[in-house]
RNA sequence: GGGUGAUUAGCUCAGUUGGUUAGAGCGCUACCUUGACAUGGUAGAGGUCACUAGUUCGAAUCUAGUAUCACCCACCA
C-alpha cells in the first residue's frame, strides 16, 4: 500500500461531517472556478444552457430552515444538471429590501436618540450603506455553509450601478408609453413607516371589534334620527354624507335631506346610492372619504368634500378636540363621549377583517394621496396567456389558479414609497408642478427648457426593481442591448421560490420579461414546501419554533440537514420539521461513510497499491453478461433505480430522488449486495476474479455516489477523491451520472437472487420465531419444486449458509425430517433441522398463523377469480397474474398444512 | 363569501397512469458487539387507508357529498 494513499488516511477514521465539510468549501472549488458558467459554451453549440436564479435573501434576516429547503432544492437541481452536462449557471444576489433595511438602520439611530430626518437624506444614505456593507452579505455567507454552487462572480445588488440604471430605463419606457401615471388615490398608509403600501404588503386579519351604532339627527327634525353602524367611530369626524340604498323603502323620504353629524356638529347630505347594502347593518352609511376607499369612490360620484381627520402617524389632527390623540385611544375617547350624549344606540361585537401592515404590523390605514402607479392590465393579459399555454410550467399545477384569479382581478400596483432607501423616482418637477420624467436631471433640464427642477423625493417599491431579475442579474440595463450572457441564459430554466411571493415577484417577473424582452423569463416554477414546526405552526422569531440551520448543521452534519430536509417535502405539501428529524440524514451519511470503508479495505487487501487498482479501475468495464449472478442482479437494481431517478428529477420530484437513493444505498447495496459480496469473496480462489469482484462493487458505489452527489454534496466528493487518484481541480460535480442503460439489466439475475433472499429471509424468520440462538448453525434441507431449482440452490448454497447461519441439503423429492420446522417458498419446502431445539407448541402456533395468513390470500383470489365479470372485463394480463398467484398460493397453503399435519 | 390543499401504523409521512398480501423513518418488542457500520444487524408486533354514497370485474387511488383541520383570495360599514 502507498503511503501518502488518502484511502488509508481518511477513510480509516470515524465519519466527521465537520473535516469533510471544510475540505471541500465553496472556498476550495471558487479557487477552481468550478461553478462559473461561460457563455461562449453556450453560443459555440458546444453545451445545452441550464440557469437558475437565486430569490434574493432578505439581508436583514438570518438563514432559517426555509431557506435551506429552498436553496438545497435549488442546488439540488443545478449540480444535476451541471453533471448532465450542461452549462448550468446559477445566479446569485441580495436585493435592498427598502422597508426592512431602514427600518433597522433607523432602529439603530434611534438607540442614539436621532431619526433619519436629524441626519437628512444624504447622511442617513450613507448610514444605510454602511450598513449593508457590515451585515449585507451575512446571509449568503451563511448559504455558503450549506454548499451551494452559484456563480458568485455574477453576484448582484438591486443597486449596483447596472442593475438601478436598468430600474431607471424601464420607469421611464413605462412612463412614455403610458403605462405608469401619479395619481391621487386612497392607498394603504403604514403610520410607523410613513411610507405607503402596495396592497400586496398589506396582510388582513380577522379580528373582533365593537360594532357602534351612532344616531344622526335630522337637521329639520332634531327629534328624529338616522343611526348608521361602524367600527370606526374616531372618524365621524370626518364624515361629509349619509348614504342609503335608493331602493331602501324605510329610508326613502328622507333621501335629499340633511343630518347632523353628533361632536362635528356638521350638516351632511343624506344621499343614495347603490353601493349601500340594505341589508347590512341599519341600511346606512357614513361616507368618509378621506378614510375608506369605498367611501372615497361614493364621494367621488357625488361630488363630496373632502375631510381629513387622520395624519401620518395615525394621530388625529381634526379641530374638535381631539388633535394630537391616537386613532385608538381617540376611538375610545369618542365613543365615551357619544355615549354622553347619549348618541349611542346599541354596541355590538362583530368580527371582520383588518389591514395590518407586513413589516411594521400595525394597522393599515386608509389614505389619501398623489402617488405613482402602474398600469397592470395590459402586463397582466399576456402573462397570464404564458402560463395557461404551458410557455411557463408551475409545479405543481394548481397554483395556476391561484395565478389566475389574481392576474384577472388586478388593480394598479403602487410603486411609490416615502422612503429614502432604495431607487429614488425620475421623475422632477418645475416650479408650476410640472412633472419631466426623464433617465436623468440633464435630460430633464432639456424637456423642461428650465434648470429650476426639484426631484420627487419618493423612491420605488423594491420589487420594483425585482420584477426585473431575471434580466438584470444578466446585466441587462433596460436598453436594446443584450450582451453574450443574456444572449445565452434568457431565458432562464427553474425558478425556485415560496408560493407566498408569487404575486409579489412571480407574476411581475413574467409581466416583465415579457414586456420588456418579448420572452418568458423562466420555463418552470417550483413552488416549495411551507416548513412549519412539528406542531404545525408556522415557524416564527416569536415562537421560537425556528431551529437554527447553523446549529443543526453542526449537530448533524450539512449533508445531513440537506438530506433530510428534501427527504422530509414532497412536492406542493407542508413540512413538519424538528432538528431532531435530522438524525435519519446523520445515520444514512455514516452507513455510506462505512460502506465506503469496507469497500476500500478490501481494496487495499487484494490490490498492491492505489497504482495497480488506478489502472485497472479506469479501464474496466464489462459486459453484463461476463458478470457473475450477484453482479448481474446488482446492476440491474443499479440500472432501474438510474432510471425511476431521471425520470423524478424531470417530474420535479424531488422527495422521491432522496428516496430512490436511500432505498438503493442501504437496502439493495449495503443490506444485500455487500453481504453477498462478503460471501463470495472469501470463496474466491483466484485474485484476479476478486480484483474484478471489488473494481464492480466499487464501480456501482461510485455510480450511486455520483446520482447522490446533487443532495449529499461534501461526503460524496470526499469519498470519490478517495476512489482513485483525482487531479486538483477534479471534482465529483463535474463527473457525468449515467442514464440508465437498458443492456445492463437482466431480469434472470434480479428473478433469482429475489427468490434467494426469500428462503433466506424465510430461514431467519423460522429460526427468530423459534428462538434458535443466533450462534447456532442449524441444517436446513430443500425438498425443491423441480430439478430446475434444485440445481439454482445447490449453486448458490453458499449464500444461504452464510446469511442465514445454515448448513444447506437440497433435492427433489426430500423428506420432511422429523424433529423440523417447515416454511414454504414458491413451492419449495424448507425444513430446518433442529433435533431437540424445536418447541412444538411453538412451531405449531407458528405454522398455523402462517396458514391463516396465506389461506386468506387464497380466498380473495378465489373470489376474484371466480367472479365471471372478471374474468371476462379484466386485462388478460391481470388475469393470468391472478391465476398466478393463486397457483403458487395454493401450493403453499398445501404444504404448509401438510406440514402441521405431520407435528400432530 | 369564493378558492386550494390535507385526512393512510402510536408519531411524522410516501404511495406517479385504478390491479401490491398497503410501504418508509422514528418509536415499540425479542435476539445479536458476527471482521464496514450499535449513528448498526436480524426478526417481529402494529392499519376497516376520515365518513357516506356512487362509477367499475376491481378503489387508499376516480366522481359526488359530509365532517374536521390548514392556507390563500375578497371593498358589506
């Protein structure tokens, strides 16, 4: 053996996920460049392209559980199409999240007593961008951990200089071709964050409030009253009309007449108007406009004035008293003094659902202001097309109608925020408010003919430089121009994401791509699996249910979290996971780890050196007829599980990829093909046949290491360095997975062997039931069904002697020995000795359980068959089967029976 | 109010086009430190596939309905 051979030093000892990891970084491998894509390859012909983009990571979080299934899954799918071989380029970046990010950093002013507007734009820009720098890239040093291979040159920020030039490009072509407008509408106005919302940031709750009925007097019959009912009395205040349902009867009279509204003291107008429900409530309305869209677009049709009694901060700023209060405690406040007054009919609970700001979770409010919007309906028409005629396929499918329903319901999508972080708006205006909306000041300067121009002082929603990722993490910069990269990476292959963002980033991403490019900017979406707890609950900061990936991956292993996790979503469902569920993924990794080490301790007992088992192993390669009856069997197991793999990896099954594998690794390859192997190499006589004995076994771990690589990625790569010599830059992700070859399966071989580890299995079980001590060999003897099978076991007698510590007698036409137990396989009897160890009473119970069980089967297929509507509608297949099975069933139950029979 | 999904072993879940004696992991029971592995091996116990009807020769699988749970969407104050 050669000293400096890795096998002796690595594999020798115990599996250490924490040494492989760290051998094989994303450290190591960029030093290669192993995970960049070139485009030349792509545009030469010379390989298929396959693209991923990256979801931004929020920069202000930390990596959670959801992270490592979204990007496991991502990894997952880029390392096999990177060893299909194909250039496979996976697009990394973090976004500026404008919300999230200055609300920490104005957070983090706060500690030192200062607000944003003590610094001014300027300064507190700076702020901000020092912070990113310090924590901005945290997180994606934490999905390095988990070994992701993205092309981390072609890492982006939404706001480097080509990607904010694209946003300011793609504004300004909107904006000249009419699609985006300013306005002054009721939208969603986060009080904390001063700044305001896209309806799609805006989660409602369902909660319970007092539902007040207020009384109005009539202003020519103070006496008399109209009593509405609302949820928020503070904005009485600001209430301009009555309305009621013209075809309301009960209100009719009093339609054209006026009220008073109790603390304003204000006279309204009682009008009509379909909108009103008769319904509901008293069957009239207080119209608030400057509070309720739904008022607003009432007074609009009416020709309203418009009162405002609330600001930004949610604090009231009317002129009755209650300037300066909260719109909470001004609630209070009023409904005790309407209760005073004695204005107050009834107050009831009624449930209903509120507005609740997703960063800041505050309520929302309702609020009136100029701000930008874009157009969505023509985006939305042919983005919806691309996805009902399959150019986009989601995975799985039904989330087409959730993409359905909200592109056919679409309203205007606001983009402007009162924030300072993040793409500030080109738009300017002049001293008469005249808006130019120009790529620059300059350019402005000329559309306005006046140097007096001052900026709008908004900046965009952050998606709205997401909905663009896919061109811009290609450096498109909004222009005509496509250069090598996007020529050959757009459109891209896999989207990965959450469900929850599909409006948010999906939908506009495809709007986008096919607005600005013509082209879809993906072909499939997967949607992953929502992880919760093991109770079901979202996983949350505030629950504390959120195990620390980090954590778990030093506990377990990275190799074992990514396995685990995959092995725990099936498509399209909830996870339930728990840190400790990783346990499986651990134990999997060290009967690999294990495996391995057998494989190469006898490597190193039959080969000279890593030289001789080097030369021989590049060149082997054997048909499978020249094979053995073990190796025939295992490749054909190889074979099928390549194939069922393939065939999940093109289904988005990604679940089911794990499973193939583990099932394949433990049960086929180390439970039955190691221990066969055992076998057969210690009754090897020549050297040779074992050298080939051991070159397949490995050959077979190596092909299976390859298909794991994708989920298992640092055990497989250490392993395969230590298969043979490798060169430096050589790396397992790089080595092509087999398709399954159709010549190497040979379903003799798999028939046979299957039928061995029955007796064998059948032996054990005897011999486990009759508590016959494992240390005992004891002598089994086949009375075979014919020559045929007599002569398959007396070949292969040295597996059943060894596996299930037996001494083997086989023949046609045996006796059943007196003092044995009996069990039947397919037709053959197996007795097993056991002169003075059997327990009768114990074999009988045995015996007549096992003729309970195979006598039941009898009877249902008895049933089947002698139901003539089956024999004469099911396929001849299905019926020849049946008959089959019943044949073999039969002669079963027969000699088991006969069997007791003999005890008795 | 609309939509989507779930319901299979004690627990967590697989089960692809209807034809299996319904599977896995964990847990449980018994035995085993046998030369890769006790983070292991062997054997075993454990299920009316939520319920009800229907389609079918045949249903965990298809259809309809019911129940429970979860999520998403929606401007009745």
């Amino acid at each position: 053996m050669s000293e400096e051979s890795l096998v002796s030093k690595n594999l020798d000892k115990t599996y250490d996920p924490k040494r492989v990891e760290q051998t094989w970084s994303a450290d190591h491998w960029n030093a290669f460049g192993l995970y960049h894509a070139h485009s030349e390859n792509v545009l030469n012909h010379k390989k298929e392209p396959y693209t991923i983009l990256m979801p931004p990571p929020n920069v202000t979080g930390s990596l959670t559980i959801g992270h490592v299934l979204n990007h496991t899954i991502q990894d997952i799918f880029i390392r096999y199409n990177r060893m299909m071989q194909k250039e496979a380029l996976w697009l990394p970046g973090t976004d500026h999240a404008g919300i999230a990010t200055q609300t920490v950093v104005e957070k983090k002013l706060r500690k030192q007593k200062l607000s944003r507007y003590d610094l001014g734009r300027e300064k507190f820009l700076d702020e901000v961008w020092s912070w990113r720098e310090q924590y901005g890239s945290l997180i994606l040093q934490q999905l390095q951990r988990l070994g992701i291979s993205c092309d981390w040159r072609r890492n982006l920020f939404t706001m480097d200089e080509s990607a904010s030039e694209a946003v300011i490009n793609v504004f300004v072509k909107l904006y000249r071709d009419g699609l985006i407008y300013k306005g002054k509408r009721i939208i969603n106005w986060c009080p904390v964050s001063h700044t305001a919302l896209s309806d799609e940031e805006v989660i409602m709750k369902t909660q319970v409030d007092p539902l007040t009925y207020v009384r109005y007097a009539l202003a020519d019959q103070p006496e008399k009253y109209i009593t509405i009912a609302t949820v928020r009395p503070e904005t009485i205040l600001a209430d301009v009309a009555i309305a009621v349902n013209p075809n309301d009867d009960r209100y009719k009279a009093l339609i054209g007449k006026e009220a008073i509204v109790p603390i304003a003291n204000r006279r309204v107008p009682i009008i009509a108007d379909d909108y009103v429900e008769i319904e509901f409530g008293t069957g009239a309305l207080k119209i608030t406009p400057a509070h309720d869209p739904n008022d607003y677009a009432v007074a609009q049709r009416h020709n309203l004035p418009i009162i405002s009694v609330i600001g930004q901060s949610g604090e009231m700023t009317d002129e009755f008293g209650y300037k300066g209060m909260d719109r909470f405690d001004a609630r209070n406040k009023i409904t005790d003094d309407l209760q005073a007054m004695n204005a107050i009919e009834k107050i009831e609970d009624y449930e209903h659902n509120v507005g609740y700001s997703e960063r800041a979770g505050v309520v929302v409010e309702p609020f009136l202001s100029e701000q930008w919007f874009v157009k969505m309906k023509t985006l939305a028409e042919p983005a919806l097309k691309a996805v009902e005629d399959g150019k986009i396929k989601f995975h799985p499918a039904r989330w087409i109608n959730t993409y359905r329903h909200w592109m056919g319901n679409i309203q205007d999508w606001c983009i402007s925020r009162q924030l300072w972080w993040g793409h500030r708006i080109p738009a300017w205006y002049d001293k008469d408010g005249n808006i130019f909306v120009a790529h620059n000041e300059a350019e402005a300067r000329e559309l306005a003919c006046t140097d007096e121009l001052t900026q709008d002082n908004d900046v965009l929603d952050t998606w709205f430089s997401s909905w663009l990722w896919p061109m811009t993490t290609l450096r498109w910069k909004g222009d005509g121009d496509c250069n090598d990269d996007f020529k050959a990476f757009y459109p891209t292959s896999t989207l990965v994401t959450g469900p929850d963002i599909i409006f948010f980033w999906v939908a506009r991403m495809i709007m986008a791509g096919l607005y600005f490019k013509g082209d879809v900017p993906f072909r499939d979406v997967y949607f992953t699996s929502i992880i919760r707890d093991m109770k079901g609950r979202k996983l949350s900061k505030s629950l504390g249910n959120s195990p620390d990936p980090l954590a778990v991956m030093d506990q377990y292993g990275t190799d074992a979290l990514r396995f685990t996790v995959i092995y725990l979503a099936p498509l399209g469902q909830d996870v339930l996971f728990g840190a400790e569920k990783c346990e499986q993924g651990r134990n999997f990794a060290t009967k690999i780890w294990n495996a391995a080490r057998f494989l190469f301790m006898n490597r190193n007992e039959v080969f000279a050196d890593d030289e001789e088992f080097g030369n021989m192993y590049v060149d082997f390669s054997p048909e499978i007829s020249a094979l053995g009856l073990v190796d025939r069997w295992m490749l054909t197991k190889l074979n099928q599980m390549l194939d069922s793999y393939h065939k999940a990896h093109k289904q988005f099954r990604v679940n089911d990829i794990t499973k193939q594998l583990y099932e394949f690794i433990w049960s086929d390859f180390c439970d039955w093909y190691l221990e066969l192997m055992k076998v057969s190499l210690q009754n090897c006589a020549e050297e040779t046949e074992k050298k080939q004995q051991i070159l397949r076994a490995v050959q077979v771990f190596e092909t299976a290491l390859k298909a794991l690589h994708p989920v298992m990625p640092f055990i497989t790569e250490e392993i395969w360095q230590t298969i043979v010599q490798r060169q430096k830059e050589e790396s397992i992700s790089c080595a092509a997975i087999p398709y399954s070859d159709p010549n190497g399966i040979d379903e003799n071989a798999l028939e046979t062997i299957e039928f061995l580890k029955k007796i064998i299995t059948e032996c054990r079980s005897v011999r486990s039931v009759l508590g016959v001590p494992p240390s005992t060999i004891s002598k089994v003897r086949i009375n075979a069904f014919s020559e045929e099978k007599a002569a398959l076991i007396q070949e292969n007698a040295i597996y059943i002697e060894r596996l299930a510590r037996s001494e083997v007698e086989v023949g046609v036409g045996m006796e059943k020995p007196k003092a044995s137990a009996g069990a039947v396989v397919e037709g053959n009897e197996i007795y097993i000795l056991l002169e003075g160890l059997i327990d009768l009473d114990k074999e009988k119970a045995r015996l007549e359980k096992e003729i309970q069980k195979v006598g039941g089967y009898v009877k249902q297929l008895e049933g089947k068959l002698g139901n003539e509507k089956f024999i004469a509608n099911a396929p001849k297949e299905v019926v020849e089967g049946e008959r089959e099975k019943l044949k073999a069933a039969r002669l079963n139950l027969e000699k088991l029976t006969g069997n007791l029979e003999s005890l008795k």
